[in-house]
C-alpha cells in the first residue's frame, strides 16, 4: 500500500506529520476555515464594542488610517486597508455623512481625493482608545502573545501576497 507523501512547507517540512491525505479535506484542517471563524468572532465583538462610537468595523478601521496618518488621498487610505475604491468610496460616504471626515478634491491634483478627518472625528480618538484593551482582554491572550499571532499573520499574508503573484503574476 503506498501513501501519498504530505504538501510541504516552504521551509521544507511536511505539513501534516503523518496525518493522511484525505484529512487535508477535512473542514477542521483548513487554515482558511480557522480564519474565517476567528474574524467573524472578531466581527461580532467588534460590532458590540464599536456601538457606543456609532461606527462598524469597516469605518473604524478607516479612522484608524486617518488617526494615524491624517489626511490622505483616498487611494492611500485604500492601499493601507487593502480596499478597492469601490468598497472605500460607500464607507467614507457614510463617514462624511456623519459628520467623521471630510472628502475635497486635491489642490495638487484635481484628479486625487484626499480625505481627513473633521474635528468631531478628530475628537472621537479619545473615545476609542478603550476598543483595544477590551479586544485584547476579550482574547484572553497576554501582550506577547497577541504580538506573536500579530507578526505570524502578517508573514503569512505577505506569503500568500507573494504566491498569488507567481501563480497569478498580471493581477500584481
């Protein structure tokens, strides 16, 4: 009876140990899958935890760009979040409507929107500064270890950033 010999890592070591094939299609072995449950579970928190600045998830994170680096062009802001316009264009729009940022044509160049926070946005840092803490703490993870997850996941979205481009090198 032969075995089919298990994926390999880029560092060369066998994926699974000796776990057979057929359970590489199992739905608890799938890394996409163990993801997807965590950001849900993230979504769920975070919509409880975000109410009271009445903001989503998607919003917050736009104010996280802007809290951070001030006014940007909306394609920076995009490139920071990797969102496309048609995805960033809805959430400024709610954003502006709510009084959180404003969106002008650039004075450099008439083709660049560049969006930056009003002072209610501005003034809502303050407020928000609990939302990370209480993630944190909702994680039951100590600093280390989030910093660790962290680093882990950034490298492996640059791994596969990486890998869509050599299997798929014209939509880099």
């Amino acid at each position: 009876m032969t075995t089919t010999p298990a994926p390999e890592s880029a560092a060369g070591d066998a994926v699974s140990g000796s776990a057979p094939a057929d359970d590489f299609l199992r739905l608890d072995q799938q890394i996409c899958f163990s993801l997807n449950a965590a950001s849900r579970a993230f979504g769920s928190l975070y919509r409880v935890v975000l109410k009271d600045l009445g903001l989503t998830y998607p919003q917050y994170l736009v104010m996280l760009v802007l809290w951070e680096h001030g006014e940007l062009p909306v394609k920076k802001v995009g490139e920071h979040l990797r969102l496309d316009s048609g995805t960033l264009s809805p959430l400024l729009k709610r954003l502006e409507a709510a009084g959180l940022v404003r969106r002008e044509r650039s004075a450099r160049d008439e083709r660049s929107v560049v969006v930056g926070l009003t002072d209610e946005g501005a003034a809502l840092r303050g407020r928000a500064l609990r939302v990370p803490r209480r993630i944190a703490a909702a994680t039951g993870f100590g600093l280390t270890e989030i910093n660790d997850l962290r680093a882990r996941l950034d490298r492996l979205t640059s791994t596969l950033d990486a890998a869509a481009l050599e299997d798929f090198p014209d939509r880099g």
